[in-house]
C-alpha cells in the first residue's frame, strides 16, 4: 500500500511506504547551539529515566540538571498498543535520535507507535503545532459519492476528539463507523501527549482535523502528525 508523506513547514514531497512500528516517520533536529557536556551528560540519565518509566503509563516526562544545564525530555506511546510495543519503540527513538541529530539541542522523533522529544528549552505542556507531517494513502476511495465518505470521516473525528478531551481518557480517542454499507469500515485514532490540558488538546485535534481536507479529500488513509497530537 502506497503513502506520500509531506512535510507541512519544509513543503515537501516524498514517497513512503505504508508505516510499521520501527519505522522512523519524521525526526527533526532543532535548537541554536550544539549541546554542552554537562547537557549531553543530563541528556543521558533523561532518556534513562524515560525509556524505564514509559512502559506502565504510555506517556513520561523527565529533567535532569539545574540552569543552562538543564535538559527537558517527554515521551509518549500510542494509546492503543501494548507496553512491550511501547518499551521497544521508545528504546529504538532514545538510541536513534542523539546520533541522527548529533547533539543539538532541541531534537524530536516520530515512529508510528511512539514520539520523543528533548530541549534545553522547557517545552512541557505547551502546545506545539508549528510542524506537522502528513501522511497520505495515494489510494482514492472506491466509492460513489466521495464527498460523503468526508463527510462521515469529519463526523467520525469530530466523536473521537470529543472522547479525546474527557479528562480520564487520557488524550485518547478511537473509534469508527460504517460507510455505505458494512463492508466498508472507516476508523479514527487522535491522541493528545499527556502533558497537555484538555483545552490545549482539543486545539491541537482541532487544527490537526481542518488540515486535513488540505491533503486527503477522498483518501483511504490519513495522518496529520504533530509535536503535541496526532490525527489518524
């Protein structure tokens, strides 16, 4: 199955194949200086702390150091998957991202199951949407009316975000529905990192769900990806 990736804030194209759990969707490397080694060295015992702690809960943030020292780090997993899922995929991105972004000191890293991101800067529970990644079936639907195939998606999504935002789902909605008939089942998945409120959630879902008439009028498959949501 065939997808496009484009890159909201670089504008750009390129070709991916259907997502599994170890592939990497995105990194970007950020921030205005190289990370010093008293940094690298709280960097260090972060994505320890995260990569320990992740597995019960799905979701973490971690500090270590104190000043211009002080490094900041999240980490969450998908809702819906299991804990061995979670542990690997958060094990792999804690490995991968400080050799991909050569000590920098804003770094960030999508896979399909988890996200993680560190700074100097404490980003922890403010909303992020000034990058996003979308992910496109090439695929359009096999249907007669595709305009009411949108049509039932928004609908869909709308239900999810509302599930989302109650307060003891965690920032997690899933849910789906029939289209045209029951041999066609559309699903949604749009999920929230834990550190945001429900108000600042609902504002990432929602910005998340209108772009993505932008690239996915008609498609059967969707993704719009961000540093504090996702939208699937």
């Amino acid at each position: 199955m065939a997808y496009l990736r484009q890159v909201h804030s670089l504008l750009l194209l390129l070709p991916l194949l259907a997502a599994h759990a170890a592939d990497n969707i995105g990194e970007l490397c950020g921030g205005d200086k190289n990370l010093t080694t008293a940094q690298s060295s709280n960097l260090a015992r972060v994505l320890q702390q995260l990569t320990s702690t992740i597995p019960s809960t799905h979701f973490a943030t971690s500090t270590s150091g104190t000043g211009s020292d002080k490094i900041h780090g999240l980490a969450q997993c998908r809702g819906d998957i299991k804990a061995e899922d979670c542990s690997a995929c958060i094990s792999a991105a804690a490995t991968q991202l400080p050799s991909d972004c050569s000590a920098r000191s804003d770094a960030r890293i999508w896979f399909d199951y988890c996200f993680l991101h560190y700074s100097t800067k404490n980003f922890i529970g403010k909303l992020d949407t000034g990058y996003g990644i979308f992910l496109y079936n090439v695929n359009d639907i096999n249907a007669t009316n595709p305009e009411k195939f949108d049509e039932e998606v928004g609908g869909l999504l709308k239900r999810v975000r509302e599930e989302a935002v109650v307060p003891e789902n965690r920032g997690l909605g899933k849910g789906q529905t029939l289209f045209e008939s029951s041999f066609v089942t559309i699903y949604g998945l749009v999920q929230c990192n834990g550190d945001l409120s429900p108000l600042l959630c609902d504002q990432c879902l929602s910005i998340g769900i209108g772009k993505l008439p932008e690239f996915c009028k008609g498609k059967v498959g969707c993704q719009a990806i961000y540093s504090s949501c996702k939208v699937r």
